[in-house]
C-alpha cells in the first residue's frame, strides 16, 4: 500500500507490553486431519449487546491460530446474534477481514417460511414472539422426529423445545402446554417430572404468584445445561435469562 505526502512527525516509535486476555471461542468446526484443506468455521452465539464484541471475536481467533497452528488454509466466523439490534459497529481496522471472513445472522429477521436448520430454529424459538412461538415449536418438534440421527438426540431436543416454551409462557399449565405443541405424551418428559419434583408444576397450576415466579426461577436454570450445549457462554446465558452469574451458574 502506497501512501504519498506521510507526515512523518505523526508517528513515533514504541515497544508496547501486550497483555495477554483469557478468551473463550464459543464454538468451532475443525476438519478431521484427512480433510485439513478445508476451511475451520468459527461460530459465535450472541445474545446481548457487548461494545467491545469484535474486538474480543478476532483477536480470540487469531490467538487460537497461534497456539493451535491449524493446516487449513481458509477460515470463516459465523455470528448468531439473537436480535439485530445487539449487533455492534465492526471498528474500521477489521472490516477488510470481516467483508471477506464474517457472515452474521440475526435470529428476529428470519423468516418463518424459509426452511430453517434445526439447531437454528431452536435459537430463534427463544426470541420468537409469543403469538408465533406455538406454530415454531410444533413443526421444530415434527422435524427433530424427522431429522434427528436416534430416539436419544430427538428426546434431548424435544425437551430443550418443551422448555423454552415453558420459559416463554410460565403461566401455563403442562395441560396447555401439551395442547399448544401437540403432544400426549409430554407427563413423561424429563422436563415434566423435574418440574413436578421441585415443586413447580403445581405452583403453576394453581395460579399462586409466589409459585409461579419459583417455577419462573427454576425453568431458567433447567434451561442452563440446553443452552451450553447450543455454544453459548455462561455470561452470554446469564444476560439473556437474566439471572446471577455467581448465584446461579456453577
């Protein structure tokens, strides 16, 4: 890059100490080594507004480039913002990288008639508006009955269905709930029994508002282990379902 007429008195030199941060990649695709041609995928899920966010995103990548030292040649990020409005401005000096490298999806933008992947459409049912969320959650179930590889994954999925629903709508009873998503069979669930253990169920039913806020409580939690392994971050958890890091969140 040529640059003509530099105002040499802007600049000086300097040797500045860099202070190396913990990162955490939420998520990444390496190939298998028969397949190191092919490009890693870095995934990011992002549900709050974080000012700082691509200042954190590339540089824990390019960290793990030096520690790991991969063979692939090419790289791409992948961002799943929950709502568009918790994107932030890409600073200057890494949109050359981001035009070529960073695809962003923003969950509230898309489409319900558009075939959507399953793990995506799991995301988006946490922000869908409750007028939709019913229609979403019933045809998420009927594919993960479809698409899902054994009975094990398509029960862990319906469950992780099941509870963002109940966490959508608290006030529910199970009785409802099966109604809405078209189930018979939901008193068998994981998700049931828990609820019914700890007491939740039956604050629910009966319209108590203390128990209906400690079931509130408690669905957040159950949901805690789901959403980790859908790649978010306990800090990125704890901002969405709004509750304490320390007290919570072990």
């Amino acid at each position: 890059m040529e640059r003509s007429e530099i105002d040499i008195t802007a600049y000086e030199f300097v040797a500045p100490e860099i202070k190396q941060r913990a990162f955490r990649l939420d998520g990444l695709f390496a190939t298998k080594d028969e397949y190191n041609d092919l490009p890693l995928y870095f995934v990011e899920v992002q549900f709050y507004k974080e000012a700082d966010f691509y200042d954190r995103l590339f540089p824990s990548i390019f960290l793990y480039f030096s520690q790991y030292k991969p063979k692939n040649p090419e790289w791409f990020v992948i961002v799943i913002f929950d709502r568009k409005s918790n994107d932030v401005a890409i600073p200057t000096r890494y949109r050359e990288i981001s035009q070529q490298r960073l695809q962003r999806i923003y969950l509230d933008e898309l489409s319900t008639q558009e075939p959507l992947d399953l793990g995506i459409g799991i995301l988006k049912l946490i922000v869908e508006s409750k007028r939709k969320a019913g229609e979403l959650a019933r045809n998420l179930i009927t594919r993960t009955k479809q698409e899902a590889k054994n009975s094990i994954n398509q029960q862990q999925l319906q469950e992780l269905i099941e509870t963002i629903i109940i966490y959508k709508f608290p006030k529910l009873s199970y009785e409802e709930i099966e109604k809405m998503l078209n189930l018979q069979e939901i008193k068998q669930t994981r998700v049931y029994q828990d609820a019914k253990q700890e007491g939740k169920l039956e604050g629910i039913e009966e319209g108590i508002e203390q128990g209906i806020e400690r079931g509130k409580s408690q669905q957040k939690l159950a949901m805690i282990p789901l959403l980790q392994e859908l790649g978010l971050t306990i800090e990125q958890i704890a901002q969405r379902l709004e509750i304490s890091v320390r007290e919570n969140i072990k």
